[in-house]
C-alpha cells in the first residue's frame, strides 16, 4: 500500500553527507542533492536530496536539519515503488551501511586497519581492526 512517510532514526541524528552518500551508493542508489522536491500520486515533499535508482528519481529523499551543532536526518517519501525496501527496512539498511563506513574511517584516523568485515547470521557486523 502507498503511504506517504517522514522518519527519522537515532543512529542518524548526526550525518555527514558524504558518508550518507557512500552509505546510498553501497545500497544502489545515487544521493543528488539537485532534487529538492519529491511526489506521486500520493504526496509531495520538499527535501535537501532525493535518490536516484539507475538514474530514475525515487519517491523518497531526504531533509536535514540542523540540531544542537548537529545534522539531523530525516527521511520523506512513499516507498511503494521502492524495489526492495519499506521504510522501516531502508532505515535500517541505511544506517547499518552508514555506521560501516562511519566505524572504519575513524578507525583508520586512529590508526587501525580492518582485517576483516563481515556480516553475522543475526543481520550484525563484525568488523575486526589491527594497529601496529
């Protein structure tokens, strides 16, 4: 069923766009931050950046807005029509993504390379890091 939502998730309440932008790639979309509005049949939102799946612009995008010194994220659209993924689901596959890059490039500033990552059976990562 179409629904038209806006959401937001704890483990993004602090993005950097960058990261949040690898985190689309790694999941197949393109974060473009020249769409500033999305709609269909069902609602329509103005946002910072929409997505792009295979260069057709989606129904969702995102809004940031800012906090206490801190960028916060939230997520607007219908996701009907997004293959793959509710909101619920695209949330937390977001911000599982997000926190894998975000883990690993602090770690690497920190001076720890990854020796490996890897997904457990219960949906966690483990990612196992080394200094010298």
């Amino acid at each position: 069923m179409s629904v038209w939502v806006k959401s937001k998730a704890k483990v993004l309440e602090n993005v950097d766009k960058k990261i949040l932008s690898r985190a689309c790639e790694k999941m197949g979309f393109t974060m473009d931050e020249t769409i500033k509005s999305i709609s269909n049949n069902y609602g329509k939102d103005q946002v910072d950046a929409g997505l792009r799946l295979k260069d057709k612009v989606q129904d969702i995008g995102f809004s940031f807005e800012k906090a206490k010194g801190k960028t916060e994220l939230n997520v607007k659209g219908d996701f009907y029509f997004v293959k793959g993924y509710n909101e619920i689901t695209f949330i937390d596959k977001l911000s599982n993504e997000y926190q894998k890059i975000n883990v690993v490039e602090k770690a690497q500033i920190n001076g720890y390379s990854v020796e490996s990552q890897k997904e457990l059976q219960n949906g966690d990562t483990e990612i196992m890091l080394y200094a010298y």
